[in-house]
C-alpha cells in the first residue's frame, strides 16, 4: 500500500533544468524525513539531499549545493528535487526515500544530461 512514484526524469543538456517529484501515499507524509538519492553508471547508491518532515531544514551533498534545491508540499504529499546548472557526472537514476517509522524506495527516475 506504501508507495513512491518519481517522475520528471529525461535526457537534458548540459547547464540545463529539470524537477523531479516523488508522490507518496500509504504513509504519513508530513511526519516524515524526505531524501533524495542517485546511482550513476557503475556507482553504488550516494545520498543527494535531504528534508525535514516540516520542510523547514534542508541538507545537501557538496557537489550539488547551489544547484539543487529540495522541497515538500505536504498537502500534496509530494517531494521534489530541482535541478539547475546540471553537469554530465549528474547522470544517474534518482530515488526517493521516506524514513517515517519504517524505510521506503521508490523505483527511480533516469536523469541523463548530455551534450
């Protein structure tokens, strides 16, 4: 019943944008700590971002502070991630993560920036 659906994902230029959602339901959203995650070509798993369950406190990666942006509308139940300024080495499938009692994934959403 738990689910996380990203979506948003493609193929964009370098220097390029995009926004990422997750939609969840089957849990309490609003009670929970968000994250992002990305694994590219041949990588393990490596944290992104995260999310208060109020939205109120942020956390990122260093190599992508500045660039991205994470954000919760708990009325929509919804998690994003916007990207700006992207690189080639931000190529990766994007994850979603709820820690809310117990751990949740979502099944990912391909980012690929190429020229």
């Amino acid at each position: 019943q738990v689910q996380l659906v990203e979506s948003g994902g493609g193929l964009v230029q370098p220097g390029g944008s995009l926004r990422l959602s997750c939609a969840a339901s089957g849990f309490s959203f609003s009670s929970a700590i968000m994250r992002w995650y990305r694994q590219a070509p041949g990588k393990e798993r490596d944290w992104v971002a995260t999310i208060s369950s109020l939205g109120d406190i942020t956390n990122y990666k260093d190599s992508v502070k500045g660039r991205f942006t994470i954000s919760k509308d708990n009325t929509k139940r919804t998690l994003y991630l916007q990207m700006n300024s992207l690189k080639p080495e931000d190529t990766a499938v994007y994850y979603c993560h709820a820690l809310s009692g117990a751990s949740y994934w979502g099944q990912g959403t391909q980012v690929t920036v190429s020229s």
